[in-house]
C-alpha cells in the first residue's frame, strides 16, 4: 500500500481540481447568460477553449520536457486560480473573455504537463489501475461539480462559485506541493535557451519518432480521433435532447446522472479487474461500444430509449480512455512527452473546432438526427480500425505485458 501513497495524494488534487473545473464552468456559463441572454456569447466560451489549445501547446511542449514539471503544474494551479479570482471584478465582459482564454492556455499547458508527472511518478505496472481510477475520480467530479455549484448558488451567487473554484486551485497546488520532485537528476544539458529554433528542432524530433514508430502514432491518432469525434458529436447532444425528444429540464438532469452513472460504475470494474483486462481489448471493443451508445441515443425515441445509449457512452468511454492512456504512458518516451502530447493536441484542437462547426451547420440546414447518426456511424467505424489496429501482428510486440486477446 506504501507504493500507492503518492498516487493517491495525486488522485486527491485531481479530485479537487475536478471539481473546481465543473464548478467554474456552470457559474462562467450563469454569468455569461445573465449578462447578455445570448447562447452564441456561450458558445463563444467553448470555442475558446480548443483556440487556446491552438495558441499555447505549438510552444509548450519544449518547455515541459525541459523543466521541473512538479514546480510547472503548481505554477499553472496558482496562476489559473488568480485569473478565475480576478473574473468578478472584470469591468466588461471582454475582460472576461480575455481571462478565460487565459485560464484555458493554462489548462491547455497543464494537461500534458501532468501526463508527464503521472508517467514519472507511476510504474509502470500501475498505471492501468492508476488510469482506471482517474477515470472514476473524474466522473466523480462530473456528478458532485454540479451539485456543489448549486448549493453555491443558494447560498450567494455564480461570483462566490469562481472564487470557490480559485480556492480549490490553491488546495490542489498545494497538494501537489506534497508530491515527489521525480524531475531532480535532470541533465543540465537537457536546459536550453528557449528560441524559435528549438521549436523547430522539437518539431523535427516528434516528426522523427512519429515516422519512426508508425504504430504507437497510429493508436493515438486512433485516441485523437475518438476525441474528436465525441466533442463534435457531443455538441448536438443537448439540442437533440430538448429540441427533438422533447425531454423536460428535469429529465435532462436525469440523463446527465445516467451518463456519470455510466463513467463511475466503468471505472470501478476497470479498477478492480485491471490485472485481467488486455490494453488492446479496452482499446478497440472500448471505442467501438462507446459509438455504438452515441448510435442508440440518435435512434431514441423518447427519454426511456436514450437512457441505454447515454449509459453505454459512458459505461464503455472508461475502457477505451484507460486503454489508450496506459499505451500511451508506456510507448512514447517520457524524456519527449510533453512534445508529443502538445503537438498532436494542436492538430487535435484545429479538428474539433472543424468537425464541431461542419456538424453544426449540417445540423441547421439539414435536422439534428440524420446528422447525428451518420456522426456516429463513422465513428463507429473508426472503432472497427481501432479494433483491427490492436487485433493486427504488432500488438504482440506492444501489447505483450500483461494480458492480450
């Protein structure tokens, strides 16, 4: 147990941070629609995000697999939590705009930054288990997020939210300040001067490694496309929900809590039967059960019939993201993955942001459901070539610790 005693310190800030996000994002939603009624000054907000994907991790790789990662994801949490303070005393909401493209630079930066700390810290034959139980955490926050942003509202308003969720960052880099230093025998050699001409070395390496391991980049190609797909798709789904089932407010609610009940019950099973669930099976029947969830609830009728599907997307989500995490921790070098990770998240970033506005305009000349469906049936087929990616001769040589189908 004495192994796990970090992870679980880091499972905890995670938690936190979790939470804080959902709290964050319901009350900059609330604020944004009292201020203006508008949904395309909300739409705007999820727009934002991947923009400042975009804008930050073309540099941000070069700097996270050159620096202390421990002192970075404090740095980020602390940084992050005085913009989110500084939002309720933004004098327009194009200062608001402006710290939240800020905040989500940040987390941009973040997130690859803590796949490098989580591989570090994590041996490797914990980290199936570890991802598992991320997972579970995260939809953890999914369910407790908003109901703790309610009783927030009751008691004040969406301002004492944001600064609720500043607080959470301060307690989460603090949390991060009780981990390991798994960054002490850097090489000095490994720190250079940070120029355009490093970039573009950086870039020369990735695209090296790509070329060089074809496989490792085709399976998480394979994980961006599963990414991409589900927040296009996604973007239809409360409209579909309201404008063409007719669900109440209420039952929308309910559907959300299916989806999360979904993620937690997934997650557990990943967590405790992690010794016997191949990586290859968790990729491909993963990704090819959680389209299938988004083809039963396009097909639904009325909320009784979209519950399935929403719980299969969930249910089978974990598997798939479980899957092609471990693969990726274990595959591609830690001393270039915040490199890697950062760059392909560029590309990523520009294709959900293309496929989330060609859905869209679909689905306003055309209906929701069609678009919907065909969404899902060729996600359904990038399940299928994950599932004959994984099953093909080189999965021995990559899946061959631990168990395989």
């Amino acid at each position: 147990m004495s192994r796990w005693k970090y992870p679980l310190i880091l499972l905890g800030g995670i938690g936190i941070s979790n939470v804080g996000a959902w709290v964050y994002l319901i009350a900059l939603n609330l604020i944004l629609l009292n201020e203006t009624g508008s949904p395309l000054a909300i739409a705007l907000l999820y727009i934002l995000r991947p923009i400042a994907t975009i804008c930050s991790n073309a540099w941000a790789g070069s700097i996270i697999d050159r620096v202390n990662t421990r002192l970075l994801m404090m740095g980020l949490d602390v940084f992050r939590a005085i913009c989110i303070a500084l939002i309720p005393f933004s004098p327009s909401l194009i200062y608001v705009y402006v710290l939240a493209f800020i905040i989500n630079m940040g987390s941009a930066i973040f997130q690859p930054t803590s796949m490098v700390y989580m591989t570090k810290l994590i041996p490797e034959k914990d980290r199936q288990r570890f991802n598992a139980l991320r997972s579970f955490i995260n939809s953890c926050g999914s369910l407790i997020g908003p109901a703790i942003a309610g009783i927030l509202f009751w008691m004040g308003t969406p301002y004492t939210a944001i600064h609720m969720n500043a607080v959470a960052l301060f307690c989460s880099a603090f949390i991060i300040m009780m981990l390991p230093n798994v960054d002490s025998r850097f090489k000095e050699t490994e720190r250079k001067r940070f120029t355009w001409d490093l970039i573009k070395n950086d870039f020369r390496v990735v695209f090296n490694f790509s070329k060089g391991d074809t496989y490792v980049t085709k399976i998480y190609l394979l994980f961006s496309g599963t990414t991409i797909f589900m927040s296009a798709i996604d973007s239809l789904e409360a409209s579909f929900a309201k404008g063409v089932l007719s669900i109440s407010d209420t039952n929308y609610g309910f559907i959300l809590s299916v989806f999360g009940t979904g993620i937690v019950i997934g997650s557990i099973i990943n967590s405790v039967f992690s010794k016997q669930l191949a990586v290859n099976l968790l990729i491909g029947i993963g990704t090819i059960f959680t389209s299938l969830g988004y083809i039963v609830y396009y097909s639904s009728s009325d909320f009784l019939s979209a519950a399935p599907g929403i719980f299969l997307m969930g249910f089978a989500v974990t598997f798939a993201n479980t899957g092609y995490l471990t693969f990726y921790q274990n595959h591609v070098p830690v001393k270039m993955m915040g490199r890697f990770g950062s760059i392909f998240s560029v590309i990523e970033a520009g294709l959900i942001v293309t496929l989330t506005v060609l859905i869209g305009l679909a689905a306003e000349l055309t209906a929701i459901r069609p678009v919907g469906i065909i969404g899902s049936f060729a996600f359904f087929l990038l399940g299928l070539l994950a599932l004959k990616t994984v099953s093909g001769e080189k999965r021995k040589k990559y899946f061959k610790n631990g168990a395989s189908f």
